[in-house]
C-alpha cells in the first residue's frame, strides 16, 4: 500500500495577525516552554496530578486534529491513519516515531529524537526518569484515533528514555 | 530610523518552521515546536482550574516564569538571527527600537498582536495586546469569561524582553540578566476587556 502524504495547509491571518494550520490556531514555542510545562507537571505531583492533565491535554488536542484530519479526507485505514499521525508528531516538530508491529490492542512506538528530551538535555543535561509526557499523550491520542476508540482508551509508559542518556526513547502501548 | 512595524510583520510572518528529517526545528539556538494553541490553553486552563487559593498564585507564577525562561532566549536568539538582519536590523537605531521590532516579531509569528504603548527606558513598559491565541481560553468558561487574566504566556516575554532590553549582557545560563524586571496584566480580553494590557516594571519595584 502506498501511504498517504499528511497535507496541512499553513495561512497567516494578517487582520487578526494568527497562524493557522488546517482549521487550528497554531503557535511556535522553544523547547524552553516545553520543558518548563513539563517540569511544572512533574513539580506539581504533591499538588495536583500534573503529569496526568499534560498527557491527557496533549491526548486530547492531537486526537481532535487526527480524527478531524481523517474525516476531512476520507481516511478509514488504521495503518494509514497511524503513518499519518507519525508525520503530524514531525511536522509539530515533536521529533521521530517509529511503530513497532502496532494493532488495536496496543504495540511499541520508539522514538529517534524527540523534541522534548532533546530539549530538556540541552537545557538541564540527562534527566532521572522519563520526561516526554508530551510524547505520550501524543501517542495515545495517535492511536485512539487510529481504532475509532475515544481518548483514555489506551495507557502510554515509556519504558526507555533519551532524556535519560538512552539512544532512542521507547513507550509500551496497549489498551 | 523608526521600526516600519507593518513592514516587519509582513516580512516575519513568511517566516516557516520545517522540521529537518529528524522531526526536529532547530531555529533562532532554540529548539522550535508548532503544536496548535490550544494545547497550551488547555494545560494553562486546568493546571489554574486544579488548584485554588495560594497555589493558584503559584501555578500561575510557574507558568509565566515557563515564559519568561522562553522569551529571554528565544527573543535572544531572534534579535541576534539573520532573519532579524535582514528585515528589522537597519531600522534599529537604539534599544528602543529593538523593543518595538521584537513586538513586531512577536506579532507577526503568532503569539499576539501586541504593541508598545508607554515605554521609559529601563523603568517602565506598557504592551497592549488586540488579539493573543491565550484570549482564547475564554470560550471554555461559562459565559466565555475566564475568571481572572490568563495571558501568562505574555506576561513572562515581556518582561523578558525588557531583561533583554536593559538587564545587562545576555548570560544563556539564565543565572545573570534574567527576572530584572516582571510584569502584571491588568487588562485582559479573556474577562471582557477590549484588549489585553501588560505592564512591566523591574523586578524591585513588582
């Protein structure tokens, strides 16, 4: 099967000064805002469940796009829904993915480079425990709505990390 | 010479971020994301909504420092990029004026559409903001009124940008330079004003 190219249009509103991507307001951050949102989360855990409302947030936001996307175009393969979600993770600029024999159940989903660990290593160098909280959220919104399932359906753990001195990042996904 | 304001935007809002074959944009010595706007609405919105009384006061004060830290060194590395050689640098004529283009870059690639109202060199600056994505965060409240100014993302880069502007050399440790001077929003058009107001004083003064 020859995979679809993900295409987002890109238009600068000069009236309200907004760039759009798709329908979506979009906005260029540094990997300094996403470290530090991250930090915040896992700082917070004694106060609020930090980690959870970033991943789910995250989940959230890229299972409305997806799902938006495959509707606008007509896309009902999940293997083509979830090569599409792996461009978007790199067009965001978010890094690399890669899917290790995914299903509906779940699979692997490893990770070259990402934006966050990247980030958080040349801001504060190796971290004590995985940190791309983003990453996951992302990866559990890829594949809900790669399976028609609704957000929460699937438990994202990164079980491997580049912001912890490993050479690729990997998460266990699975229902 | 003056900053052609509507000149810069026209210019930096060509301005693309492409990923290279990593997934990655390395730009301005940062490393850039494109994610859509509302996710960062979304996790500033819950965060607050989490949490009540003192910590509110925390939370918020973390997510502007989240962007006080970003603008400190992305505005750095956009008044030292070539992109800024080329369309802003020869209207720069002093400090000011590397204020005014940076409100004009700020505007063009996004983040609002700000402006410098008041400025007293090294004392004192009032932005106006008409439009900012972070407005947006009203339509999730009842009655599409946020129930205080949540424009952190705003707060933390201009008073970053005054750092920049009169905090001494740029030190890319953050350990000199930065958290010279804060900012407060008393305006906000997430609880129906008609736009965003942001005043930035040094940080004695706060």
């Amino acid at each position: 099967m020859i995979m679809a190219a993900l295409k987002l249009t890109h238009r600068f509103d000069a009236d309200s000064c907004r760039h759009y991507v798709g329908d979506l307001v979009s906005v260029l951050h540094c990997h300094h805002y996403a470290t530090l949102f991250t930090q915040l989360a896992i700082d917070s855990r004694d106060l609020v469940d930090g980690i959870r409302i970033l991943r789910e947030v995250t989940e959230d936001v890229v299972h409305g796009v997806l799902k938006g996307y495959f509707a606008q175009n007509g896309i009902a393969d999940a293997a083509e829904r979830l090569a599409l979600g792996q461009q978007l993770f790199s067009f965001y600029g978010m890094g690399k993915m890669s899917l290790v024999a995914p299903g509906a159940g779940g699979g692997t989903v490893e990770m070259g480079t990402a934006h966050v660990d990247e980030g958080w290593k040349k801001k504060w160098g190796k971290a004590a425990a995985p940190v791309n909280h983003i990453g996951a959220g992302f990866i559990a919104g890829l594949f809900a709505s790669a399976y028609d399932k609704p957000p929460r359906s699937y438990k994202v753990e990164e079980k491997q990390s580049r912001a912890m001195g490993a050479d690729k990042s990997v998460f266990a996904v699975s229902l | 010479m003056a900053i052609d304001r509507n000149k810069v935007i026209a210019d930096m809002s060509k301005v693309k971020a492409e990923p290279n074959p990593d997934g990655i944009i390395p730009a301005f010595n940062v490393l850039v994301n494109q994610f859509p706007a509302n996710f960062w609405n979304r996790f500033s919105m819950r965060m607050m909504d989490a949490v009540s009384g003192d910590i509110k006061e925390a939370v918020e004060e973390l997510l502007v420092n989240a962007a006080h830290e970003c603008g400190y060194h992305t505005g750095y590395g956009i008044i030292t990029s070539k992109e800024w050689d080329a369309a802003v640098k020869p209207m720069v004529g002093g400090v000011e004026d590397v204020l005014h283009g940076a409100y004009a870059v700020f505007t063009a690639w996004g983040w609002a559409k700000a402006e410098i109202v008041e400025l007293v060199p090294g004392k004192r600056m009032v932005v106006r903001a008409y439009d900012y994505y972070e407005a947006d965060i009203a339509k999730d409240y009842p009655a599409k009124k946020a129930p205080r100014p949540m424009a952190f993302m705003i707060r933390g880069v201009s008073a970053a940008f005054m750092d920049l502007a009169y905090g001494g050399d740029y030190d890319p440790a953050g350990q000199k330079g930065l958290y010279t001077f804060r900012c407060r929003q008393t305006k906000g058009i997430e609880v129906g004003d008609a736009y965003g107001e942001f005043v930035v004083v040094p940080s004695s003064e706060y």
